[in-house]
C-alpha cells in the first residue's frame, strides 16, 4: 500500500489526536460553501439525509469524517460531482483554509441578481477596482 504525499507525520492529526485530518475539513468546508451557496439550512440538508443538523455541522467542521456513500448523497443533493468536494491536485497544503463566510455570501447574492446587466456592471466594476489594486491583491487567494 502507498503511503500518501499529504501524510508527514502520521499521528499529528487523525482519529485519536483530537485534530481533524485537514483533507476531511476541506471536503466538510466545501459541503458548508455549496451548501450556502444554494441557500440550504443546514437543517434542510440534514433531513434529506435522514441525519441530525448536529451531524451535518459535524462534517461540516471535519470533525466527523464523511463516508463516501454519503458524500455520493450529499453531492446529489447539492448538485455538484464529487470531485468538487476535494482540493485540487497539488493544493493539499491549502485544504483547510475554505473560503471565508463573507466570499460566499457574495457569490450567492451576485447570482441571485436578475438582471444580466446589472450583474454584468458589478462585475465590471470589481474587475477594474481589483486591476488598479494590483495582481498581489487581486489573486489574494493563488487561484
């Protein structure tokens, strides 16, 4: 069995160490993003799920880790493949950062304007204020 490049130290986090994997808090983070994005209670999802919202916040945060028939399941329900549910190739090191609370929020509201235009102006606006920023603060994340 082959050992995995994200491993290290093998007993630095994991069951037992009260550390949660950083791959299982990307995937519970990546539930959380999608999960708001689509505007769903945690409630909401627990109960097509046949779970407590207890539970989804327990994915969520990684401290629990998700299965991967349940993943199959709440990729469904999120409409999304399962491969969006795990960090790129080569981003391991970045897997618990996520995206922070308001980064969603603004996704969610910009896709829940109507009008294209509109939309579109904002974009165009943003784009042009990140410009003048520079790259170092336009890419702030790597992308």
């Amino acid at each position: 069995m082959r050992k995995s490049a994200k491993r290290a130290e093998p007993h630095e986090y994991g069951r037992g160490t009260g550390v949660p994997d950083p791959i299982d808090v990307y995937v519970g983070g990546r539930i959380r993003t999608r999960r708001l994005y689509r505007d769903m209670r945690q409630e909401e999802l627990a109960r097509k799920l046949g779970l407590t919202f207890q539970q989804v916040q327990k994915y969520e945060s990684g401290a629990n880790r998700v299965s991967a028939s349940r993943l199959w399941e709440i990729a469904a329900i999120l409409e999304m493949p399962v491969g969006y549910f795990f960090p790129p190739k080569g981003r391991e090191q970045q897997a618990a950062e996520g995206l922070p609370d308001e980064s969603i929020e603004l996704v969610r509201l910009y896709y829940s304007i109507a009008d294209a235009g509109m939309r579109q102006q904002l974009f165009d606006m943003v784009k042009g204020v990140a410009a003048k920023q520079g790259p170092s603060r336009s890419r702030r994340r790597g992308g």
